[in-house]
C-alpha cells in the first residue's frame, strides 16, 4: 500500500512543494513545528533511512541540505534543525525545521495548524529564495 507520501509524489494528494529533482521532493508539512517547516523525501517508497542505497541516501542528503539553505533565508533563524524519526509515515522523510530554541524541535508540543493561503505563502516564500541559487 502506498504512503502518503507517494500519494502525494503521484500528485493524488496535493502539497506546497518547496523543490523537487528527479528522484527527490520537498514540501511543507501541513501542520508545521514552526512555520517554514519542510519535509524532504526521496520519490522512491522507502521505509527506512538506512535501507536506502549509498548514492540515493548521500543525494537525499544534498538535495536536503540545498532545501535547508533556502529555509534558513526564507525564514530566518539561527539554525535549520534537522530531524529524521520515520516512525508516523513508513516512507523514509527528512524534517527541516527553522530553529531559534531547542524547543523548536519538541515533536511532543502542540503542532501549528496555518491555513492553505500560509501555507502558500511560505511556500513561495522558500521556492523564490531556491530559484535564486
């Protein structure tokens, strides 16, 4: 059975997409720690971080730390946080998370609920700052 995730790869699900390459995707996560948080999969269904090949595992991590980049200007912060925890989708996932606390990153707090129209928008936001390497 398909992720969600790879509902959302085959566009059955719609998601504000931050980038995307051919083997990878990263979108904003509907209910976000802190606004600007992205999410960066691999297209290809995979449960577990380390059960990825070497060449797939290295380019999820770039193409992750491309997207990080972009976060961290679009959203300015003192870090991207990155989280990999794998245990609430079986479809491998990277968090990037604008930080300012440590508290930041408390998967456990209640989590943002931003409407469609913020979404958008953070997500014009990180893609404008991308396109412009």
């Amino acid at each position: 059975m398909a992720s969600i995730f790879s509902k959302i790869v085959s566009g059955e699900i719609p998601a504000h997409v931050v980038a995307e390459t051919a083997e990878f995707l990263a979108f904003l996560d509907v209910n976000p720690l802190v606004m600007g948080h992205v999410l960066v999969i691999p297209k290809k269904e995979t449960d577990y971080l380390f059960d990825m090949d070497e060449e797939e595992y290295v380019g999820l991590n770039l193409f992750s730390r491309i997207v990080a980049k972009g976060v961290k200007e679009a959203f300015p912060c003192v870090k991207v946080g990155v989280a990999v925890i794998g245990l609430e989708v079986p479809h491998v996932h990277i968090h990037l998370i604008p930080m300012n606390n440590v508290s930041d990153m408390n998967f456990s707090r209640e989590k943002l609920k931003p409407s469609h129209e913020e979404l958008h928008e953070a997500a014009v936001k990180i893609r404008a700052v991308l396109a412009r390497g």
